[in-house]
C-alpha cells in the first residue's frame, strides 16, 4: 500500500526519484559503515570468550579506514608477548 502510494507520487512529481534513491543509498551507507564499527577489534561482545581481544592483533593491522601517512607492512611490535 505504501509502494502504491510512492509509485503514485513518483509520476506525478518525476523529481523526487533521485531524491529517494540517494537518501537510499546514503542510509545503506551508513547502515553498513555501523556494521563495520560493530564488527571492529576494539568492540567486545563476548567477555567470557576473550575480553581484550585487541592484545591479539598484529602491529601490522589497519585499525583506521583510510590511512594516508602510516604504512602498516613495516610496522614492528613494540613489547612483550602476551
């Protein structure tokens, strides 16, 4: 009933068809850019399993999205083994 009435309105007013889709695309976007950040090395759902999951990752992974500055493969550990 709701796709019948966007349906009506979208031939009526052939304008808001770009609208629509990119405010689709842009709640898509962040609704998979918020499933990125849940599935992060920082976020722990799980105490029981492994609570600082973080202390288990190499010096070489890419914590930020997009990293201009930083080159990751020549990073080294710094301390000791846990």
């Amino acid at each position: 009933m709701i796709f019948r009435a966007a349906f009506k309105h979208f031939k009526k007013y052939p304008g808001i068809i770009p609208q629509f889709f990119f405010i689709c695309l842009g709640m898509g976007s962040a609704f998979l850019y918020l499933i990125r950040l849940a599935r992060g090395p920082h976020v722990v759902w799980n105490k029981t399993k492994n609570p600082e999951p973080w202390n288990k990752l190499d010096p070489t992974y890419q914590y930020k999205f997009v990293a201009f500055t930083t080159d990751y493969k020549n990073l080294k550990k710094e301390g000791p083994e846990f």
